[in-house]
C-alpha cells in the first residue's frame, strides 16, 4: 500500500486537497482511505444514542455496522499514535491518505500553504 501525508496549518485547504485526491483516484478505480489527525479529543457517537451509552459504560471497542457502513471506536491507553497500526487497520485500501501528521518522520509529506 502506498501512503503519504498531507500538510499544513489550520485552514490551509488540507482537507479540501485531500477530498479532490480522493475523488481522482476514485475515478481511476483506486480504493483510498483517509486517516484524519485530530488535534482533541472527538465522539462519534453522540449522547442519548445506544452506541454512546454502550461506550461511556466502560467498553474497550465499540462497533457500529449497518448495510452500508462500518465504523469502530476503540479507547486508548496510551497517547501515542502507531502508524503501522492505522495502515493494517487499512490494509485493504490501494492507497492510504493521512492528513496532519506532521511531525511523524515516516511519512512522505505533501505540504500546502494558503498564499494571500
């Protein structure tokens, strides 16, 4: 699988760079997924939904699946960030986009700068 990071301040047009990659590729038939850096803590389940309540209980992973998506929340120990776990988590992408991560050396990075 191939990777590479996209860079750059806060309202550089990251996001918006990544979404038009992603929309190429999906063109030409490459499957790519998109690992997001967040700079907080985030939810994805909001109050008064069974899989927030199931969460807040205290359990490890919780997985949410439909027909047609699938997403999974695991809580962590630890603060740091292991990218060989977020690329097999992926494995099954052709190409793998993280946007942030600018201070992981691993990464190939593509940087974008807002100029005014």
């Amino acid at each position: 699988m191939k990777t590479i990071a996209v860079i750059g301040w806060k309202n550089s047009g990251k996001t918006t760079l990544v979404s038009n990659l992603v929309k190429f590729f999906k063109e030409k038939k490459i499957k790519v997924g998109v690992v997001k850096h967040a700079h907080h803590s985030f939810d994805i389940d909001h109050p008064n939904t069974d899989s927030y309540k199931i969460r807040k209980s205290g359990a490890y992973k919780t997985t949410l699946v439909s027909d047609k998506r699938l997403a999974f929340i695991e809580e962590k120990a630890e603060s740091h960030i292991n990218l060989e776990r977020l690329v097999e988590i992926n494995k099954d992408c052709d190409l793998l986009i993280f946007e942030g991560f600018k201070r992981f050396d691993d990464l190939i990075k593509l940087e974008v700068s807002l100029q005014k």
